[in-house]
C-alpha cells in the first residue's frame, strides 16, 4: 500500500510528543497520585513535619523545598502590589491596574523563585524527589499501610 510510510506531518507529530515527552516528564512522577480513582484526602501542616521528622534523608529537602514556596509567595505579593500601585499612580485605569497587578504577581513570584533557588541553594538538591517521597508516604499512610 502506499501510505505505509509515515507521512511528513506524522514524523513530525512524533518528533514534538517526544521533545515534548522529554521536557513534562516530571508529570509522570505525580500521575500516580493525581489519576486516581479516589483522589488523596488533604494534608495538614502536622502531617508534613511528622514526615519531615520521620524521614531523615527527604525530610529537610522537603522543609526546605516548603521554605522556598514562601519566598515566591512573598516576591508574588510585593511585585502584585508595588506594580499596582505604579499603575494606579501613574494611570488610574482600573483595568490596566488590574491587569498589572496580576503581571507583577506573576513576576514577582517567579523573582521570588529565583532569589529562593540560590539563597537556599535548591539546585543542589532533589526537591522533587523529596516532594514524591512525601506523596507516597501520605498515600500509604492514608491507605492504612504505614
């Protein structure tokens, strides 16, 4: 038959699942416990430091890894708010304040990222690893097998 060969657009198509594969492969590493059935009840803040004092090796690098989500909370607030507040000053358009408010939360969380990733030194440490040991902790201790 003719067709047998893939055609230009489909080795293509194969090409970009594969780049694309390659660079969202970290959603493998938590499908497991966002594609279930039943999905995983809420954890409180005494779970996560039992597992942080339960656990010595992922432990800290979770602690740490928690720390850094607040710098980028607070980068997200200052930003929101000193980039509003220009906004406002300059053009008191409420729409273009709102539209900067959420512009400088965006940047100002991902500054705050940045600044956390090299004031807690994150790229030396696996925090993702850590963050997967605390979900498969939390599912087997929330499946009764802990």
């Amino acid at each position: 038959m003719v067709g047998e060969e893939d055609s230009f657009v489909r080795r293509h198509w194969k090409g970009y699942k594969e780049f694309w594969g390659e660079r969202f492969s970290f959603l493998e590493n938590y499908s497991r416990f966002i594609k279930r059935d039943k999905p995983l009840p809420s954890w409180s803040e005494a779970d996560v430091e039992e597992f942080i004092a339960s656990n010595p090796l992922h432990g800290p690098t979770l602690k740490t890894a928690r720390e850094a989500a607040k710098f980028g909370a607070v980068g997200g607030v200052i930003g929101a708010v000193s980039t509003a507040g220009v906004a406002w000053k300059y053009s008191r358009s409420l729409h273009g304040t709102a539209l900067s408010f959420g512009a400088g939360a965006v940047f100002g969380w991902t500054f705050g990222q940045e600044v956390a990733n090299h004031w807690l030194q994150l790229y030396r440490i696996d925090t993702m690893a850590s963050q997967v040991k605390f979900m498969e902790w939390w599912q087997n201790k929330v499946e009764g097998q802990s």
